[in-house]
C-alpha cells in the first residue's frame, strides 16, 4: 500500500534531484576544474579543520581522486535515481 506524498515532499525530491544532478555533471564532464576547486577550498579552510591533511592527500594523487569520485558519484546517482522512481510510484499509486 502506497501513500501519496504531499507537495513540499516532491518539491524537495526535485531540489535534492537537480543538486546532485549538477554534481554528476561536474564530476563526469568538468573534473578538472572541479578537482582544482577542491584542492583551493581545502587551503582556505582555517588550521583547525580535522580532516584538512587528510582531505589535501587525497587530492596528491589526481588520477585516484577522479577515479574514487566517479564511483562515488555512480552509486550515489543510482540511490537518488531509485528514490526518484519510488516517489513516481507513490505518487502514481498512492491514496
């Protein structure tokens, strides 16, 4: 038994949907100035980041960082695609 989902539900589906659909864009076909984006990001942050070493070691190895990204980025578009289609369904279905 499916419930319909209300309005701000859906609107939120799109918003979470086209976000993470830029993101795709960028990691697919824009990673160049997306792993430079990172790498300045990182070295602005202030000296009391936890994770900012870290983070600028992953980002040496460029070949391994983009391959790591685009597998992050497949499973993560897989999710919000299967999220997507089940709120079609709910919304199709729903009562």
């Amino acid at each position: 038994m499916w419930i319909r989902p209300s309005l701000p539900m859906i609107l939120f589906t799109l918003i979470v949907t086209s976000v993470y659909g830029y993101i795709f864009y960028q990691t697919w076909f824009n990673i160049d100035d997306l792993h430079e984006w990172t790498n300045k990001f990182l070295n602005k942050l202030s000296f009391w980041y936890p994770f900012k070493q870290y983070s600028l070691g992953i980002l040496q190895n460029k070949k391994s960082w983009i391959i790591k990204t685009r597998i992050t980025n497949i499973f993560g578009m897989f999710f919000i695609l299967l999220y997507d289609s089940l709120i079609v369904i709910a919304i199709l279905y729903g009562k």
